[in-house]
C-alpha cells in the first residue's frame, strides 16, 4: 500500500512498474547506491539508539531510505527485529526470507537474499515474502542476480536487483554470461565482442575491466525479460533460460508446484502463442485451467453421437486442410453429432471452445508421438467428459498412437483409422452416418457456441441466462428480441458483454466488481474498488456494479488485487452506464 510505487503491466507474476523516488525507476531495474540511501546494519552505527535515529530526508523526501537492520542468517531459531521508524518519504524495510510479519513499507529488502541458492529455498523465500507484503509493493533482492538466474527472478515477480554478485565475482575472475559463470582464465576465446571484453583479450585479465562485462551481461539480460513481459513471453523464455542449470530448472518446477501464487496471478488471456515445448509446459496454469473448465463449467449439447477427432497444427482447428476434409465428409451428419478434438496439451478442444484461449494461440513440437504423461492427462480428462457427457456412440477418427490410447483405454467406440486419404475420409462419413441414424437433430449449432463460450467464461449457467427468451445472432454478436446486443466473441476468442447482457449475467453473482458511490471514466481505478471477486483474472470481461454506475469492462488485474491495491488500473472500462 504505497503512493510510491505502482504496477503497470503484468505477464503472470512478473510485472514492470514504476518506483516514484528521487527519479522515477521503471521496474524490473538494477538499482544502486545512488537510488537509495541505505542506514545500513546496526553494526554500522556506535551503537543501537544511534541506528534509530531518525534518518535525514533531504532531496524533497523522496529519497528512497532503507532503514537499520540486524542482519541475520538464512535459517534463525529467533529473528531480531528494530522498531520501524516513521518517514516522510519513500521506505524500504529489510525483511527476512522465511519469519516475521513485515510492517507497511514502500520497498521490502530481502535479506540473505544472496544466499538463497537452494531452489526451495529460493522459491520459498520469494512466494512466503510475497504472500506477507502487499502486492502493490516493490521487493528488492540485493546481491542474488547474475545473466543466467534474472529472468527467472523477473518471472518470480521480483522489482529490484543490483549488481553487487557480478561485480564481486568480477574480482575472483568469475565471467558471467547468460549460460552461466566460468573463469575467465578457462576460455580460450571470449563469447562476447563488448568493448570490455576486447579490452580483455589484449590486456588480459584485470576485475574492473571484467565487472565492466559482467555488468553489461546483466543489463542487456534485464532488457530482454523486459521485453518478454511486454509482449506476454516470459514463461516460453524462462522455460528455456532454466535449462543452463539443474538448480533453475528446479527451481522452475518447484514454483509450478505453488499452484494458488501461479494462479493467481496468470492472465486470462495472452496475445502471445504458448508455445509447449517443454515438460513444464504440461503444468502451465493457462493448460490446466483449460482443461479444468472444460470438464466443470462446460456442458456438452445433448447429442448421441460423439466424433473424437484430432488436432490440427493450424488454429483454430476449424480453418485447417484437416479439419474442412473432416467437415466435408461428415456432410450433413453434422447436425447429429457433437465433435471434440483430442491434443496435446490441452486434452480436451469441444468444437465450441476452439476460439478461446489458449485452444487457438498454441503450437506444440508434433511427433506423432504420445509419452506416458501425455497419455495419462489426456485419459484422466477423457474419463472425466464422458462421465459427465454421456453419448449413446462414438465415432473416432484418429490414427496412429492417439488411437492406440484411446482404444487400449477400453473407450468403446467405432475407430476408423483417421486419416485425410480418401479411403480414409469415406470411412469417416460411413462411420457418422452409420452412428447418426436416428440420434437427435441438435440445436442451433451458433448459438450452442455463444453458450459454450459464455460458460466458460462466466461458470455454468451463464450462457442459458444470456440466451433467455428470443435471441438472434446477428454477425458475431447476439441480440435480444428488440435488437439490442447482449454478448459478442470477438476476432481473438475472448468474450465482450453489452450492458444489457452483463444485466442477464448479474443475479449469477460471478465475476462482479463493486464500487463506491461514483461515476467512473475511462479506467476504473484499484482505490475506487469496493470488492472484487476473488475469481477475476487480468484478461477478463468483468461487471461494473456501483450507486451509481453500471456497466462493463476488461480487468487488468486480479480480483484479489484490486481489493488490496491502493495505485494502479484495476479494470480498463467499456460500457458504463449511469444509474
Ligand atoms: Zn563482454
């Protein structure tokens, strides 16, 4: 809760903001001495009532001081703590990696932060202070940054780091690049052409020269994360920077592991494509709660007939040669049978659900090849659909290993062979024809999907309540009997509300943020909220609710967050309607 801080963009847990001190610091930033006036350790002072002294305040109070501290180790049995000062301006206050309950600070100081090398150590250090502070707080971790571990630390949601270990390994001889640290003595040739590095390689080895490099590898690394953030790529970045050592790749898997810290703060939706090359990737909140809707919000359309089919490399499926080779040879069977499309990660596609995040923006390393974790997910989630949806037939049109799993599984099914030969694509419109023969005619397939898609969005019952009554679907927008615009999904797969619709979804009580007793405009600001649901994610289409407001808009943070922070955009608005 600070007036001298505040969160701009976010791409999961990692966020660029701006520290309002002396000069504004765009966040994630390498800070220095002169950013900061530190007090220092109370071993610094002649003695404990001088360290609590007040701390001078000059330059207009906005000097960022970080108040006296006892320093500690990693591991205590009892942590020592000094009263917190009060200050006019910007404070920072050290706090301890795993105890005590931090007082309210402007920028919390990790300490020991340099020996956090351990990856539980490090990931329970970070999530346990994060969990402690407020999250409209910046958290600096002095002495731990290096080329190879920062972006990982910028995905953490770490704000502030130094260059003291470079610059400290710079006299040992240590070379840092983003692939690690090795002695400068054991290259032969240096991979770096800076003008420190030339510098090297004629006047040989001298630690200011090599600091010089080391420093510079750490700021062009600190550009790149940036960069990732902005453009929505952190994770596919990280889940390749890890790979330079066991330690990170662990620490990698062991916050995956800290499911509520990543949910929490993982959009719910990207411009970017998720890319899933790695094991890791399997984890990603964005896949698993794909998947999770899938099977509890999402209701399939009462059908007797289910086609399995599989995915396509092009997105959404619907657009591929594949996909329009099926849909042709399922002909009019089409309006008989409900299709759901088997893939990597993300289990389960119903033919509904193929524009949404992240069904339609991501690419996987296609093998034809499925491993036993693969396998294992996708039959958990299909296991779970056809106990929830129950189909008199199915129809499975995959070939290869994907049809082997489905089949050993025991699924009970005619299997064609998939394919897109003709021979293969005559046995699919035998197949559904042969299943469709007196299965019932399903609804309005548009219309199924508007319902598909608001459920998932909002939770079930979402779409019967927006499609009560007569509706028609105009373009890609929905409208009521007098015409007016209830829902649309737009180009990009994400759901827009009208006003109106946002009044249908109201009673549901889902995905509501209350606000004070004003008019807002343009942006909706965190300090205007009152209360927020807890299950709002950056990315989602929320209900703006006041005295004297309704309406709707896009949340830029979480709802959590929104209640909590004191700065920032909580929801960017569209609609808003005075009361
Ligand atoms: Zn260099």
């Amino acid at each position: 809760m600070t007036k001298y801080f505040e969160v701009i963009r976010r791409d999961g847990p990692a966020r660029l903001g701006k520290l309002f001190v002396e000069k504004t610091i765009q966040t994630p930033a390498i800070i220095s001495k002169d950013d900061y006036l530190c007090k220092g350790s109370v071993f610094c002072f002649g003695s404990t009532e001088e360290a609590m002294e007040p701390a001078p305040t000059s330059n207009g109070n906005k000097k960022l001081v970080i108040l006296p501290y006892v320093p500690s180790a990693l591991h205590v049995e009892q942590l020592i703590e000094l009263p917190i000062q009060e200050l006019n301006g910007p404070k920072g206050i050290v706090v301890h990696p795993f105890y005590g309950k931090p007082a309210s600070a402007d920028v919390y100081v990790m300490g020991s932060a340099g020996s956090l090398k351990n990856p539980r150590d490090l990931i329970g250090a970070v999530v346990g202070v994060r969990n402690r502070i407020p999250s409209d707080t910046a958290l600096y971790v002095p002495a731990l940054a290096t080329p190879s571990n920062l972006a990982f630390l910028v995905y953490l949601g770490i704000d502030l780091i130094d260059t003291t270990r470079v610059v400290a390994d710079a006299y040992f001889g240590r070379y840092h690049t983003r692939d690690g640290v090795r002695s400068l003595a054991d290259f032969d040739e240096l991979p770096c052409k800076c003008q420190f590095c030339q510098r090297l390689a004629k006047e040989g080895e001298d630690a200011k020269t090599l600091a010089g490099h080391n420093v510079l590898e750490l700021e062009e690394e600190l550009a790149v994360a940036r960069e990732m953030v902005r453009r929505e790529t952190i994770r596919e970045y990280v889940e390749r920077q890890v790979r330079v050592t066991p330690e990170l790749t662990a620490a990698l898997r062991l916050i995956d592991r800290e499911h509520i810290y990543i949910e929490h703060r993982t959009p719910q939706h990207r411009r970017s494509t998720l890319y899933a090359n790695t094991a890791e990737s399997l984890n990603r909140v964005e896949i698993t709660r794909f998947a999770e809707r899938v099977l509890s919000r999402y209701t399939a359309p009462k059908s007797d007939v289910l086609l399995l089919l599989p995915c396509s490399a092009r997105k959404p499926y619907s657009t591929s040669r594949s996909h329009r080779f099926f849909t042709m040879a399922t002909g009019s069977s089409r309006r008989y049978l409900h299709e759901l499309i088997l893939t990597s990660p993300l289990a389960l596609v119903p033919r509904e659900l193929e524009e949404v995040y992240p069904a339609a923006s991501y690419d996987v390393p296609v093998t034809g090849h499925w491993d036993l974790e693969e396998r294992a997910w996708l039959l958990r989630c299909l296991g779970s659909y056809l106990e929830k949806n129950r189909y008199t037939r199915i129809v499975a049109h995959l070939d290869g290993e994907l049809e082997q799993t489905v089949k050993d599984h025991g699924i009970d099914a005619v299997y064609t062979g998939g394919g897109t030969s003709d021979s293969a694509l005559t046995r699919l419109s035998d197949a559904v024809r042969e299943a469709c023969q007196g299965a019932v005619r399903l609804g309005d397939m548009r219309l199924g999907r508007y319902r598909a898609v608001a459920d998932y969005y909002f939770g079930s019952g979402a779409g019967d309540a927006l499609l009560a009554g007569k509706v028609k679907v105009k373009g890609r927008e929905i409208q009521n009997e007098k015409g007016k615009p209830l829902v649309m999904i737009t180009p990009n797969g994400t759901i827009a509300l009208s006003p109106e619709g946002a009044r249908r979804l109201e009673p549901l009580g889902n995905y509501i943020v209350n606000i004070g007793d004003f008019l807002p405009k343009g942006s909706l600001l965190a300090p205007g909220v009152v209360d927020a649901d807890e299950q709002i994610r950056p990315g989602d289409e929320v209900i703006i609710r006041g005295e004297k407001a309704f309406g709707v808009g896009r949340a830029k943070m979480s709802g959590w967050e929104m209640v909590e922070s004191k700065r920032g955009v909580a929801v960017e608005l569209k609609q808003i309607e005075k009361i």
